[in-house]
C-alpha cells in the first residue's frame, strides 16, 4: 500500500513537470518525501518507480526501534537517504522541502524544514 501512494506522489509530479508547473517547495510525509527528494536530486520518474517498488520496507525496522515506540531505525533511513538520494541534510537540497513524521510515543506530528 505504501508503494502505491508513493507512486501517486510520483504522477503528481510528473503532471506538474508535463504542465510546466514548477515547483519551488514540497512537503510530503513518508514515502512522499523520499518521492520529493528524489525529485530535487533530478532521478528519473521511472527510476523512481522502480526504486519504490523494489524497496524492502521492512529493513528499516528494527526491534530496537519499535521497542523505543518508532516505526523506523532512524540510522537505517539516513543510510537510505545517503546510497539512493546522495542527500543527508536539508543543506544538500536545491529546492525547499518539509517532512512530515508522527511521534509515536507522544502521537505529535513533527514538521522538519530548512
């Protein structure tokens, strides 16, 4: 399920692009950001696609993260970021991109810019 609304995040994007519409800012939360930044670091719409699809979701998870109340392993997405996006921090970005995370233990939504 979660591929297939990143691959919606994807045609968005490719429509605006197909329109002409640029886009100077992207949130998204999840899959949707790791759709925006591979949008900022020019990959390809298929080669996104075929990255999402192929991506094992469950090796981001460890049994130390969810017993500290997290979804992900927070190194293992940083890893992520680093071989497929070339990104680590927001400083590496062209264009202006938000994050959206949930804290689980205190169930607070988390925004994160530059």
């Amino acid at each position: 399920m979660e591929v297939l609304r990143a691959v919606y995040h994807v045609g968005v994007l490719k429509a605006l692009h197909e329109d002409e519409i640029t886009t100077h800012n992207i949130v998204g939360s999840s899959t949707g950001a790791a759709v925006a930044i591979s949008k900022d670091k020019d990959k390809d719409y298929e080669e996104i696609i075929d990255f999402l699809k192929s991506f094992n979701y469950h090796k981001l998870w460890s049994l130390e993260s969810i017993a500290k109340g997290n979804i992900a392993d927070t190194q293992k997405v940083i890893n992520v970021g680093r071989d497929f996006f070339g990104v680590i921090t927001f400083s590496h970005l062209k264009i202006s991109i938000g994050i959206q995370a949930t804290n689980m233990n205190v169930l607070e939504s988390l925004i994160f810019y530059e």
